[in-house]
C-alpha cells in the first residue's frame, strides 16, 4: 500500500516536472532567431518602415521562414531609440497549426505563466511565458469580416517577444523629448 502511495506520487510529481517552465531558454535566446534585442536598425535597412513616432520606430517585412513545419508570414520590429526592443512574429494561421504552436511553445518554454481569454476583443485567447529579462506572448486572434456573401473567420497567430521593460524604456525615451511647452 505504501509503495503504491509512492509510486502515485512519483507520477504525479513527473507529470508536473514534464510542464515545469524553462523561462531560463526565453531569456538566455534574448530574442527570435537571429532578431536579437538590442540590435539597431542597420541590419534591418531592407524593411519597410511602417511606424516612426516620438522615439518608437516599427519595421515590417514579409519573410520566408519558418517554427518547425509552421511558416512565418511576417515579422514587426519594433526599436526605442534605434535599439531592438519588441518583435512580433505572424505565422501562417491554418488552424492546424494553432494547437501545435502552442505545444511547441509548451515544450521548449513549459506551460505558460498566465492565459487570457477576451471574447469581446476578436475571441483571442493569450498565451504569455514571462522571464525576468524578456516576455513572450502568443495570441489567436479569432476574427469576423463580413463580405456581401456572408461572414468570413479569419484567424491570425502572432508571438510578441519583447523586453519586460518595454513599457518603462518606451515611457523613459519619451520623457527624454523636448516640446514647447518645455520652455
């Protein structure tokens, strides 16, 4: 009887170890792939410039790549004074691939340290792993678009890598700017 005690227990602990979280992996990657934070908009000359406002700076570009067999579609840089800060990452949004993003996510990273559900906000569901460097969110986006033919659901799968300390660098920049109602 006390060993089958034991072994239940035993069990139940390597369940919990199998999802124990790894965010040691996010923070020690410091980025995506070879988007790494830090890094200035040099290397990123061939992107197009989709946002430049009081000391945040967005790139976009289409890109050929891919999470295993999932293929990226587009990736968004984002830069605080010209640092890489914030990257957003769209992949292809066949619904196959929805469940097995987030069990690759689960494998490389563990279970995820908070989930959110917004019906209201396109039916997204988040999914966020939070080191203490760097953050990671993945969202399904569940969309409706209305045509003359009827409803068409649109479904988009972004991962947001960004610094824990975007907000607070973003704030910081910005109250490095001088206005006219400074003098």
């Amino acid at each position: 009887m006390i060993i089958k005690k034991i072994l239940i227990i035993v069990l139940l602990l390597s369940q919990f170890a199998a999802f124990s979280q790894n965010l040691t992996v996010l923070d020690s990657k410091y980025g995506f792939k070879d988007f790494k934070f830090g890094n200035n908009t040099l290397p990123y000359k061939n992107y197009k410039l989709i946002g430049d406002k009081d000391h945040e700076i967005i790139l976009f570009k289409k890109i050929t790549d891919s999470i295993g067999d999932i293929p990226i579609k587009y990736a968004y840089l984002y830069f605080i004074d010209s640092s890489l800060s914030k990257i957003e990452i769209v992949v292809d949004s066949n619904i196959r691939y929805q469940s097995n993003l987030l069990l690759a996510l689960e494998a490389v990273y563990g279970g995820p340290t908070s989930y959110f559900y917004m019906p209201e906000l396109f039916n997204s569901k988040s999914y966020r792993w939070k080191g203490n460097i760097v953050e990671l969110e993945y969202d399904v986006w569940d969309d409706k678009v209305y045509y003359d033919s009827g409803p068409v659901y649109k479904e988009w799968l972004t991962l947001t890598y960004s610094l824990i300390s975007y907000d607070e660098l973003l704030k910081q920049a910005r109250k490095k700017s001088y206005n006219v109602d400074d003098f």
